[in-house]
C-alpha cells in the first residue's frame, strides 16, 4: 500500500483509507447494543489493516469505534491514523470535549490523530468549537484537527477560527458521479494545503457496473472499483475512503493501490463524467 503525506500535516498514511459508516439500521441498533455483523465488520477492518492501510475513519454516531478498537489491539498505535467525528449537537466547548473523552474510551487510545466536527451546527459559533479543538490540541490528546460537510464558507470560517492549531482537513462526498466539491472546495483545499476525505468513493456501489469504467479497467488489468478509486487517489490532497464492511470487498479496495492510470485513461474517465461537476 502506497504511502502520501496527509496534505501540510507532513503525516504519511494509505493512499486508500477505510470508512466505517455502516447504514441508519446498524447505527440505531447500536443504541440498543444489538451488533448483529460485528465480527465481520471487525474482519473487514482488520484485512484493511493486514493489507497496508493505515488510515481509518469512524464517528462517535456510527457506533463502531469500537470496532476499530477491536481491530487495532495488537498493533502498532503509532503505524496508525485513526479519525473520529463529534456530532453537531456537541460542539459545545465543553459538550465537545466530553464526547472526545467518551471517543478515547470506546477507541482504547490515549490520542486520536484526527477529530472532526461531523456536521456544522448554526446554533453554535464555529469560532466556540474551534477553540475547544484547540484545547486538546494542547493536551496531547488530538494531533490534528478536521470538518465535514461544510461549505466553502464554513470551511474558511473554520480555517481561521483555530487560534494555536490548523485545520488539516475536510470530508465530504466525492466520487467520479458526485463532482460538486471541484467547483469550489477542492481548489481551496490545495491552496491552502487542507487534505480532503472522500466519502462515498464509490457513489454508493453504482459505480461498480457503470460501463463508462469498461476500458480503463479492461487497459489495466483492475476491477471498476479499483479504477473509480484510483481515479481519487491520484488527486495529491484526496484519500478515498471505501466502506470497510466485507474483508474480500477491503482488500479489492487496496488493489487499487500501487499503480497509475495512464494519461489516456483519466482524459477519458474526467471527459466521461465531466458533465457531473
């Protein structure tokens, strides 16, 4: 697996990430403590893990960062980038900082190397959240700081209310089909060094059997996923980050790792999808 730097962090991880975002079923379950398919999903974790990649992505309302806990036991914490996101209703200062607390404690870690804020929330000041970011920035707890979901507004606003630290990155969904972050968002990105997280890579699955993906698949030997994700990651500041949920379906993602597309094929794969932006 392909190592690049995570934007002005100066950090090295995966090039092809994991998501841990499941569906509203399995989350709303875990409120009740059902985690019917845990075991699988820890599999798929951890397969993502065996194969080289280093960065993981959860939340504390996806109710798997226990998961990830279960999949980084044994492992070098260090070799590891492991993100997690505080919903909107606790961003707070001092909502924020609990949540983060209660984020440690399911991740059996002493720091997370990437907090982000989930969601934005009008109700309360991004300069407030911002600083208690700050705060356990401070402590040792968070390396690094992150958004999601934000427009370009939200996203400077955020980028300029961090009194100590810097914002390091992003999240939001981009795939081949879902373009919109490349009017906006994406150039400010690379202007000011921000590493953006993919969600949805690959457009929900649809990208899977859309036939657009035929011949730069067919050109290099790879599955379409693969090339939907490499198509991503050969972006400098954007690491895709594909549901982990099966361990065949991770490892095919981490195929995807480790080789280039031709010039001829991201032409026609950009030319393909262009009207999407």
């Amino acid at each position: 697996m392909k190592l690049k730097k995570f934007a002005k962090t100066g950090v090295a991880v995966s090039e092809i990430g994991m998501g841990t975002y499941y569906d509203p079923p399995w989350i709303a379950a875990g409120f009740f403590g059902w985690k019917r398919g845990a075991k699988a999903k820890v599999e798929a974790i951890t397969a993502g893990f065996d194969s080289g990649m280093t960065l993981v992505d959860t939340a504390e309302i996806y109710q798997s960062e226990a998961l990830v806990a279960r999949a980084t036991r044994g492992r070098k914490r260090e070799d590891l980038f492991v993100a997690s996101k505080v919903w909107s209703t606790h961003l707070r200062r001092d909502d924020l900082i609990r949540a983060f607390e209660k984020s440690l404690k399911r991740l059996e870690t002493t720091y997370i190397d990437l907090y982000q804020v989930h969601w934005p929330n009008p109700g309360v000041p991004i300069r407030e959240t911002m600083e208690a970011m700050d705060h356990l920035v401070s402590q040792g707890k968070l390396r690094h700081v992150g958004v999601s979901n934000f427009s370009r507004q939200q996203l400077e606003e955020a980028n300029s209310s961090l009194p100590k630290s810097q914002l390091s990155s992003v999240q939001l969904s981009y795939s081949l089909m879902q373009r919109r972050a490349e009017r906006d968002i994406l150039p400010y990105c690379d202007r000011e060094g921000i590493a953006f997280l993919a969600y949805y890579p690959l457009a929900h699955g649809r990208l899977v059997s859309d036939h657009r993906l035929d011949a730069a698949a067919a050109r290099n030997n790879k599955s379409k996923s693969q090339v939907a994700l490499r198509w991503l990651a050969e972006k400098e500041n954007v690491f895709p980050i594909p549901r982990a949920s099966r361990p065949l379906h991770v490892l095919e993602d981490a195929g995807a790792s480790g080789w280039e597309l031709s010039e001829t094929d991201a032409a026609e794969l950009d030319a393909a999808f262009r009207t999407l932006i």
